[in-house]
C-alpha cells in the first residue's frame, strides 16, 4: 500500500481501465503504452507485413485491447529465471534490471520504453532471466493466450505464423545434423524461401495472349480469392473446393506479390522471420542441440507413441524396484525386470 500511495497517489489504474468502455480503454492504453509497443511492432511484424501500414495500426490496436497493467513496488521480481514464460512486459515507468545465470554476465537495465519476456512466450519455455524492479514500476503485460488471440486476427499475422510452422516441419524431416549458429541460419532461410516460393506457385497467373484469356484468368484469379477467403469461416466441403483453392494450408495475403519481391534470398527471409521464430519456438532457433537434437523432436508421428511407450516402461520399472525394496518379488519377475532394462536402454530411454 505505501508503494501504491507513492508511486500512484493511491489510485488503481487497472480497476480504472476496467471500468472504462472498451474503444475508449484501448485509445488509452495505446496512449500510456505507445513507445515500447511501437518498438515491438515494428521490431517483429513490419518485417513480415505486406498489407499496408493500415494492417500494421489495426495490429497494433488490437495488441492495445489485450494489454493488461500491472504496477510493481522496488526490488520484486516481475519473472523469475527458471519459471514458465506465460506472459511479455511492456515499461512504461520505473526501471528494472535483468540477470541471468548462464548467459549474462552482469545485470541488463530495461527502463520506459523497452520490453521484455517475448522469447518463447508461444512455446511456454523456461525463463533464462530474472527481471526485478529497481524502482516502482508501471507495466503493461501481454499474456501467451491474448497474443495467440491477436495473431489469428490478422490474416498476415496468421500467414507469417504458418510459414514459420512449415517451415520448422521442413527442418525436422530433413534431419539436419549437429550444426553451427550459422548453418541453422542457411537451414532456416533456405527453408523459409522455400515455403514462400510454394506459396507463390499456388497462385494462380495470368497468362500472356488473348485478350479473352486475360479476361478468364483475371476471374480465376477472383473466384479462388474468394473460395480462399471462405476457407475462414467454415471448412471446404467438397474436394473440387480443394483443388480449386489449395494453398497448403496457407491464406494467401493480400499483397503476395510485394512479398515474393522482397523474400528472394534465404538471408532476407531469415532476416524477416528471425524475430517471430524466437517468440514461436520454445527454444533458440539457432541452436541445434535444443531445437533439433533427436532428445528434443518429440512431435513427429511416432514421437508421441514412442514416449507414451517410454512412460509405460518407466512406470514399470519404478513399481518393480519399489516391490524390490518391499522384498516382495519373485524370480520371475526379477528377469522381466532385467529384459524391460535392457529394451529401455536400447532405445535410449535410460
């Protein structure tokens, strides 16, 4: 209490905002919050947005409908080294510093108009920092669940995510092998290039010559754009639909030809992607051992039976070593103890 009668004369902005019509609560917000939010916007989603600077203010508001204040008193830890990332921090008063353990080797000073907590804030990775108040500080904080809201908004939001999940499934299948920061990056921008060149295949292109060709390809071209359109809102119901308006699964954004211009080497695609790849991926994207290694891929087709068939047997063995503790085993049992060891530590899993 004495730091809220300090630092806001007694008043809570949060149950204030609440109260506040939600148009009206948003302007606000976008108002107190407006230079660390612009930084992030234009830092992870201008790179990637081909729909104008209209696509970005919208995005931009709609990050502003989500956010939420929190007030912090000097010297409290805002994220703790070590715990779940469920939410990214915009300041906006105060100062703070960040520590890290294993990769700093002394504290990071955040003040008014930075952020902080966005890598891995889709994946629920661990924290590799600790962020702790210096001073009482005023934050504005975006929690993983009305982030994922706000990115399946905006179609180019939602494009940029499904190229970023395509391409990852690329790397996985291609089982790149133990690598440097530097050839991740080449895996990644050949990869991201060639999910974008696909995307572009996909649409269709008028062809040189009669002007009655044109005429057709140009309503081709806009009936698939509305059968693509249609896709939002309900499922295609028929496999000539499919054909008809197949994009692997992918919108086709409204400039896909400013982005084919721009994304033509695997540099500028991993330049563009690179920051929304840290927020998608729980672990570093450049770093093998935790992204790729075969202990980490869990998610392929077999992966899922493979670790229920692994828990099972871990299970198993725990409950004979407790009867063996019990003394309460018999011959038998003891060799199908040994036979279980010897399949779990064939397939890795000791």
């Amino acid at each position: 209490m004495t730091s809220l009668w300090s630092s806001h004369a007694g008043v809570s902005y949060d149950e204030l905002l609440e109260e506040i019509p939600r148009p009206i609560r948003a302007a606000c917000v976008l108002h107190a919050s407006k230079e660390p939010l612009d930084w992030f916007v234009m830092k992870v989603f201008t790179p990637i947005c081909w729909n104008g600077k209209s696509a970005i203010e919208a995005f931009t508001l709609s990050l502003a409908e989500q956010l939420r204040f929190e007030g912090y008193p000097r010297d409290e830890n805002v994220v703790a080294e070590g715990s779940i990332v469920r939410a990214m921090y915009f300041v906006t008063k105060g100062h703070l510093n960040m520590q890290s353990n294993s990769l700093l080797d002394r504290p990071v000073g955040l003040g008014a108009g930075s952020y902080f907590g966005e890598r891995g804030l889709l994946g629920f990775s661990i924290s590799a920092y600790t962020v702790r108040t210096v001073r009482a500080c005023d934050l504005f904080s975006l929690s993983s669940e009305a982030f994922i809201k706000v990115l399946k908004q905006h179609e180019f939001s939602r494009f940029a995510l499904d190229i970023c999940s395509r391409s990852y499934k690329q790397i996985k299948e291609k089982h790149v092998v133990a690598c440097s920061e530097h050839e991740m990056e080449e895996h990644w921008g050949a990869a991201l290039l060639l999910i974008v060149q696909e995307i572009c295949r996909h649409q269709p292109v008028t062809a040189s010559g009669e002007e009655s060709a044109e005429q057709v390809g140009e309503e081709s071209i806009k009936t698939d754009c509305k059968l693509v359109s249609e896709t939002v809102v309900s499922k295609r119901e028929s496999s000539a639909e499919q054909e008809e308006s197949s994009t692997g699964n992918a919108e086709l954004p409204a400039h896909l030809e400013a982005m084919a211009k721009a994304l033509t080497t695997p540099e500028n695609c991993f330049q563009a992607f690179a920051p929304l790849l840290h927020i998608f991926l729980a672990t570093d994207p450049l770093n093998w051992n935790a992204t790729f290694s075969i202990t980490s891929v869990t998610q392929d087709s077999n992966g899922d039976n493979n670790r229920l068939h692994f828990i099972l047997m871990n299970r198993l063995l725990t409950n004979f070593l407790l009867r063996i503790m019990r003394r309460n085993i018999t011959h038998r049992q003891t060799n199908q103890l040994m036979s279980l060891r010897q399949s779990c530590r064939s397939r890795k899993c000791v």
